[in-house]
C-alpha cells in the first residue's frame, strides 16, 4: 500500500496561547503567511514479521514524537503493518516555518491515503493539530496551513473548535526569508514569563490587524510583536538590518527573519542582499547573503488544504 501527501509550511507574525484540558480545543489566535515548499510525505505500507514505524526526512533518519504520535493514532492494526515514510522538504525544522505542523498534516494526509480510511480533512488536520499540541511543537500552524495563504485566526483552537480565515491579497506577493538560529517551540510556549508577553502583545497586535488587515499592516505588526516579545538575538538582528537596506520591511519569528514583497521588487532586493546582481523575479533555492546565510524566496501558497483531495 502507498500513499502521499503534501502541507504547506506557515510563518506565524503574531499570536496568542490558549491551553485546554481536551488537545483540540487548545491552540492559537493571529496570524501569519502560508508558504510552498513544505513537506511532502511519500509512504508505503505492507505486513510483515517486523511492523513498525520508520521515518526519514531528505534521506536522513528522523525521530519525530509528533510524527509517531500521528501514526499510533491513525496506522489500522500497527502491530501487523511495517510502515515507512519518506519526507521531504527544502525549509529547515526548528527555525519557525511550522516545518512540525506540516511535517504531521502531510503525513496523516498519505496515511489516509494508503490504508483508504476515508477520514476527512477535518479530521485529518485535528489528529496533525493534537499530535503537535500533545508534544508541544506547535499550537496553530495546523489549523493555519488547511487555510493557506495570508490567514488569521480569530479563535483558538484545532480543526472544526478554532476560526480562522484567509486574508486577499490584491498584489502578487513573495516571501524571502532567512534561517538564522534554532530555537525549540517548546521553551516559547510554555515558560510562563515568555507566555505572558506572547499574550499581551499577541492581543493587541491581532485587534490592530483586525482594523486594517494588509500585508503592510501585518508585517508591521509582526515587527513589533516579535521585538516586544524580545527572543531576538544579535545574528539575527543584524539580518533584520541587512533585509532593511534593501529597501523591504521584514520580521523575526524565533530562529528566522522574513520579508513579504511585491514580485516586481524582487530582483533589486535580492541583488542588493546577496551582493550580487539577481536576474531573476521567481523563487530560487541557491542564494546566500555575504557570510554564507541562506536566502529562501517562496511562493505564498494561496489554495490551502481544502483544495487538496484527501
């Protein structure tokens, strides 16, 4: 048996911390930008004298408890079937991509597909959004990458219990962003000092969204947001500099910085980060700034999963 399936990645701007006894009903309101280059999960299944779960991610060995949560719950008979899958990805974990939240969509979608258990994306998404919440990778990312696009999430949590919807864009938008530093969800989400900032500034960040719900707006929000809640360390402040002098107004989310920009302004801002003349306005996965750090250009993935067949 074989079966795949795909999630975008998301980058959260802003958000607030909602926890509830039930892993469902626990999750995040703000907002944030659904990007293409998520993962993708390829999976094959068969009996065996050695069942199991195995999980590997660009050809590497990977032990995901949010992954194996995932296949506990959703693998029929487990103890019969040997299951294998491969993920991939060109966006790096821990950086806050919602790589965890992708990385369990994609592979709940695949297994759905393999053992034709006829699960809807509803319920589907909800099995990927406890999996993260239960291992504390993740609280919206999920309910986010079903939306797609520029999403806000207006009650907290999963699929079918939390609110959320996509913004329109009226321009064509792209994201450059940069990998800095890891930096585990875990510490974010459940230090008490870091929760109360997160809050309180999630919550006015996201009424102020509310009031004019743009790209501009959104990355201004963002910007402070992420300043107030002061997880910003000096690498990753000077890559917010270097993003300003090309002329774009970009962001911080944990490990990463970013930039949504209008396509046409795409090359000048590249040319000037890599320090080298880019001739191109499509996304590229071969740049780096001076010093070596990556340059990601996505597109935004605007369709989110209820257009995808499950």
């Amino acid at each position: 048996m074989a079966g795949e399936g795909y999630a975008p990645a998301h980058i959260t701007g802003f958000f607030t911390i909602f926890r509830a006894e039930e892993p469902i009903r626990s999750g995040s309101t703000g907002a944030g930008i659904c990007i293409a280059g998520g993962v993708r999960t390829r999976l094959s299944a068969r009996e065996g004298q050695h069942p199991g779960f195995e999980l590997r991610c660009n050809g590497s060995p990977l032990f995901s408890p949010t992954c194996s949560y995932v296949a506990s719950k959703m693998v029929p008979l487990p103890e019969r079937y040997a299951v294998y899958a491969e993920q991939e990805s060109v966006l790096p974990a821990n950086y806050g991509y919602g790589v965890s939240g992708s990385s369990a969509l994609s592979l709940a979608i695949s297994i759905n597909r393999a053992f034709g258990i006829g699960m809807s994306l509803r319920e589907i998404a909800s099995v990927a959004h406890a999996a993260e919440v239960v291992n504390e990778t993740g609280l919206g990312d999920v309910l986010a990458e079903t939306v797609g696009g520029l999403e806000v999430r207006t009650s907290p949590g999963g699929p079918g219990i939390g609110v959320a919807r996509q913004i329109p864009l009226s321009k064509d938008y792209v994201v450059i962003s940069t990998p800095v530093s890891e930096f585990q969800t875990r510490a974010m989400i459940t230090e008490r000092p870091i929760v109360n900032r997160i809050n309180r500034l999630g919550k006015e960040a996201l009424e102020a969204f509310l009031e004019s719900p743009t790209v501009e707006n959104f990355m201004f929000q963002s910007r402070r947001f992420w300043d107030g809640v002061g997880l910003t360390n000096s690498m990753i402040r000077a890559v917010l500099r270097r993003y300003e002098a090309a002329g774009v107004s970009p962001s911080a989310k944990k490990g990463l910085v970013f930039a949504i920009v209008e396509r046409g302004q795409l090359r000048k801002a590249l040319s000037v980060l890599t320090g080298d003349y880019v001739d191109s306005e499509a996304p590229q996965a071969d740049l780096a700034m001076p010093g070596g750090l990556k340059l990601i250009v996505s597109e935004i993935h605007r369709s989110g999963m209820e257009w995808e067949s499950v």
